[in-house]
C-alpha cells in the first residue's frame, strides 16, 4: 500500500503544486537572543514531558524555528505563528489546557490581543475545547474548514466524525470565516495554506508555512492527527467515499515540501525527543514517513473490519 500511496501523491502533486511549498514573505533579522531558543527550551520540554503525556500538563514553550513557537501542554500541541502584523495560532487544547497556552503565550513576551486568527487542525475538544475561551481572551477570528464549522459552533462532533457521540460536548465557539484548501491565509509577511487532510474527522485541515530565521529558511508542516480511530460501531469500510477522501489527504501529506514535521499529538511525531535533541528537528523524509504509517494504520483498521 505504500507503493500506491507513493504513485497517488504523484498524481495529485501537480493538482496541488500551489500548495507543495508555501511562499515566504522577506526573511526576518535573526534575533540575537532568541525568546525560547530550541537549543536550551527543547531539552527543558524534554525534561518536563514524556511521550503520550496528559493532555493538560504545563509545558514550557519553545521556538521550534523563526517565527514559529509551541506554545501548548505535554499532551497537546498549539503552535503560534508570529508576524509585525499579528499571530497566529493553530489549536486551542481542552478547556482547561486554553489558560495553559495562554500562560504560554503571556512568558515568551507575546500580548494575547495580538492572536488575530485561530485555528484548527481538527474538530475534536482535546484539540477545540479551548477555542471558545481563547476567542474571548483574544478577540481574534476563528478560521475553519467547511465540513468542521458546525462542529465548532456547536461544541458536538458531526453525525459524520467516526468518533461522534464519543465524547461530552465541549464550549461552543463563534466560527467567523470559512477556508477551503487552495485558499491562502495571509497576515503580514505570513502565509499559512489549508489542506483538506479528512479521516480522523470530516473537518480536519493540515497547515503549511514557511518560516525564515536569518538567511535559513524551512518549510513547516502541522498534519493532522489522521488515526483511524472511532467509536465501537464505527466502519470506516462502510463509507467508501470517505474512506477515498481520507486517502487522497495522506497522499497530500507525503507530497508536501516538508522540512519540519509538527502534529497535534506531539508524540505522534516523536516531537519530546525532536525537542530534546535526541532526534534531529529537521528532516526532509518526516511528512513521507507519517504518511506512510497512517496509510499503514488505515490499511490494517479496514482488513480487520473485513474479517467481521
């Protein structure tokens, strides 16, 4: 299947050229004194945080590079893109982990009201839960998805989520725009790009940016989570258009240029070890090989569904 996976992203790679490398902006002065420099915050990380960790454990924040900071817990990835123009900032965490990230925010010497855009890898609350309080905090608008919007505006997952019915309602949000992947979301000198990346929820959106630091300049990619997960009486084998669209978004995956891999669940790309040092940070293979695990994953989640 990964030979397929491989001649699928080849086929949409030249439908998707427009989004294989995001575009930069001019190249930022390197900041002598970094704010949270990875070389001495990532081994902090590393330290304060284990793989698979609770979702709402205080971590500390870390530049990962240039512009780009985490600014979410030990179990929950939030990501604040930075600009002269305003942030951004992609995932908002649970409830309670929203105060964790804002905290975050606050020590790397960024003002909350600078945030002008929010948003979302996918329409669960470990990832969602914490929007509605942070568009508060913030005052900025809430990009989503078109399939995620409802979801969002409503706190309860969609009767198309594999997941829907899972997990209580978390706090209703106020979705103000609507992107769909070809768009570009531009603020400043940055341009973030929407990939319709569906599967592990109808709405789910990978992000792609670049970023510069000095006369270094590295293409980041925030993939969504993508697992085949869902609740007991769930087949994914039973929707195949579904099952279509969730292909074609890990294909879209492996084609990107891709030089850092962040994911949602930092330990789903192995982010405490990257962090820690232990691990290189930059690696042109990461989004391919995340690919092909999921791809991998959904394969083995349909074959058992065939055996019952």
């Amino acid at each position: 299947m990964f030979a397929s996976l491989l001649i699928l992203a080849a086929q949409i790679a030249p439908v998707l050229a427009p989004n294989i490398t995001v575009p930069l902006g001019p190249a930022p002065r390197r900041v002598e004194q970094a704010i949270a420099p990875i070389e001495k915050a990532g081994p902090e990380f590393a330290a304060a945080c284990k793989d698979w960790d609770e979702w709402d454990k205080p971590a500390p924040p870390v530049r990962i590079f240039g512009n780009t900071y985490y600014v979410g817990t030990c179990g929950i990835s939030a990501i604040l893109i930075t600009d002269k123009a305003g942030d951004i900032l992609i995932d908002g965490g649970t409830d309670k982990g929203a105060d964790l990230i804002a905290a975050n925010i606050r020590s790397l010497g960024f003002r909350l009201r600078d945030i002008k855009y929010l948003l979302i890898s996918h329409e669960h609350f470990d990832h969602a839960g914490g929007i509605a309080k942070l568009q508060r905090m913030t005052g900025a608008q809430l990009v989503s998805s078109p399939a995620a919007a409802a979801a969002l505006n409503s706190g309860v997952a969609s009767a198309g989520d594999p997941q829907a019915g899972m997990n209580a309602p978390f706090p209703a949000a106020h979705v103000d725009r609507v992107i769909r992947e070809g768009e570009m979301l531009r603020l400043g000198d940055t341009i973030v790009a929407p990939i319709a990346t569906p599967g592990h929820t109808p709405g789910a959106l990978t992000w792609h940016w670049g970023a510069c630091d000095g006369g270094v300049c590295r293409q980041i990619v925030y993939a969504d989570s993508l697992s085949p997960i869902s609740r007991d009486d769930y087949r994914f084998s039973d929707h195949p258009e579904y099952v279509a669209a969730y292909r074609a978004g890990i294909a879209k995956v492996a084609a990107l240029d891709c030089d850092i891999l962040i994911t949602p669940h930092p330990s789903a790309s192995e982010m405490v070890a990257r962090f820690g040092g232990s691990k290189p940070l930059v690696n042109r293979d990461a989004c391919r090989d995340y690919a092909a695990d999921i791809g991998k994953r959904l394969d083995e989640r349909l074959a058992k569904e065939a055996k019952h």
